[in-house]
C-alpha cells in the first residue's frame, strides 16, 4: 500500500470495556517496508451496507452489499477482509463475472467477532471490468445467541459500537494495467539483522 512521506497513520479501534473500569491499551502497530521493486499498489475496495436493521428476536436475518466494478477496471484481487459485530453468524462473498459465472471469495459460516482478520489468496483472483461483487451477511439477533450484548434483544443497525452491527468485506485489489516500477528507499537491513 502506499504510504507517502509525511504521511500520518491513523487506526481505528473498536472498543468494548465489559469491566467499566479503566484498562490500559496495549495495541501496537507493525509496518513493513517493500525491499523489492514494486511494481503494482494494493488498493481495497469496501463492499458494504450501512442501511439495515436486524429486528430484535431475529435468528437468522440477512443483509447484503454489492458493487460492480466500472467496465474499464480490470484488476485483481489478492485478499480479503470480511467484517461484522457480534451479533454476525455467516458471511459469504463471491464475484460474478460479466459472462455470468461465478466464483466464491470467502464464507465464514461460524462468525466469531474475536476471531477476524484478513486472507490472502494463493493466487490473485481476476476481476475483470464489469465483475460484480456481493456480499450476503447472516445475523442471528435472538435471545439464544450467547454472544448477543443485549439481554433482552434489541433492533440493531449500523454502528462503530461493537453491540451495534456492521456488514462490510474490504477486498484488496491491484490494477492490471498499472507498472510502477519503483524501488523501494534503502532503510537497510530488517529489524534483528547485522
């Protein structure tokens, strides 16, 4: 990704203090820097919904997103980052190309909010112009959900909360078309190395 020089990095953490006292953060952030010639940027496209309400009481309520890509961008994907709240229990995402066929991207079918993070494909998946992308999100907002924050249920929408919901899949793409050809800044050897 690029990071330009001078550029400020900015995190967003979502955070849920079940104590109510004060707790001490031990968040830390790694960067790594290219050391080869870089040659493509990896941009992320977010696939997402933010107009939804899951009823209290629903068991197994779907949400969905799609984006279809602009005809001229023919790209790549290299991963993928699904996210949702507690009250997630499956998330499916497949592309769908502009012959009609299709092809699956992730399905988590046991969602655990503490358990997320990114997946790198093997092998890049095409994204040809005109692909479209869609993600189908399945929340379970009853009192049988052990994981739901609120006792009894209440109807839940979008929220930066973690007791409210989200249905997002970040897809991190690369230009076919782009060649930069730039080599990285010589900031010498890796961390732990003479």
């Amino acid at each position: 990704m690029l990071l330009p020089a001078g550029a400020r990095v900015v995190l967003q953490v979502h955070y849920h203090n079940r104590t109510g006292g004060t707790v001490r953060d031990l968040t830390r952030v790694g960067l790594r820097f290219a050391r080869a010639t870089v040659d493509k940027r990896v941009r992320v496209i977010p696939v997402l919904n933010r107009e939804f309400l899951i009823p209290a009481g629903a068991e197994r309520h779907v949400v969905r997103a799609s984006y279809t890509l602009p005809p001229t961008w023919d790209m790549h994907a290299i991963g993928i980052s699904p996210h949702m709240h507690l009250l997630g229990r499956e998330m499916r995402v497949t592309v769908t190309y502009p012959d009609g066929t299709s092809r699956p991207l992730v399905y988590i079918d046991d969602w655990d909010f503490h358990w997320q993070g990114s997946y790198r494909f093997r092998t890049p998946v095409p994204l040809p112009g005109g692909s479209r992308v869609d993600v189908e999100a399945v929340y379970d907002n009853s009192p049988r959900n052990r994981r739901n924050p609120t006792v009894p249920p209440r109807d839940v929408g979008w929220g930066e909360g973690t007791a409210d919901e989200m249905c997002i899949a970040f897809i991190q793409t690369t230009v076919d078309s782009e060649r930069l050809g730039h080599r990285p800044i010589d900031t010498g050897p890796p961390a732990g190395q003479p």
